[in-house]
C-alpha cells in the first residue's frame, strides 16, 4: 500500500483577504474625495466668485505711521 505524506504548507496561499479590504477602503476614500474637490474643481464650480467687480473698502487708523519694530 501506498503512504502518503501530507506536509504542512508554509503559508503562501492563506490569505485571509485584508489586503483586498484595505485597498477597496482606501478606493471608497480616495473617490470621496475626488468627487468632493476633484469634480467641482473640473465642473468650475468651486468657492471662486464669479462677480469680478468686488470693491474692498479698508480704512486704516490714523495716527502713528513709524512703522512698529
């Protein structure tokens, strides 16, 4: 009769799959990101004011014009 040895692997092929989990979290991360900055920013439409005719009024104390050291 035959004897067969069945040796233990040396744990080449026992993935459990928290590689395939890890990189499909990152995907899911780096998507919601995109479609929160990326696709405004291709669309055009981010925070940027579309009106170009702003006026900035400052009015700056008056008194001691040295400037401070």
């Amino acid at each position: 009769m035959t004897t067969v040895i069945n040796n233990p692997g040396n744990g080449e092929g026992s993935d459990s799959g928290a590689g395939l989990v890890i990189v499909v979290v990152v995907l899911l991360i780096a998507g919601g990101l995109f479609f929160i900055y990326g696709w405004p920013a291709i669309r055009g439409t981010g925070t940027v004011p579309q009106n170009t005719n702003v006026d900035v009024n400052v009015k700056l104390p008056a008194g001691n014009t040295s400037p401070t050291p």
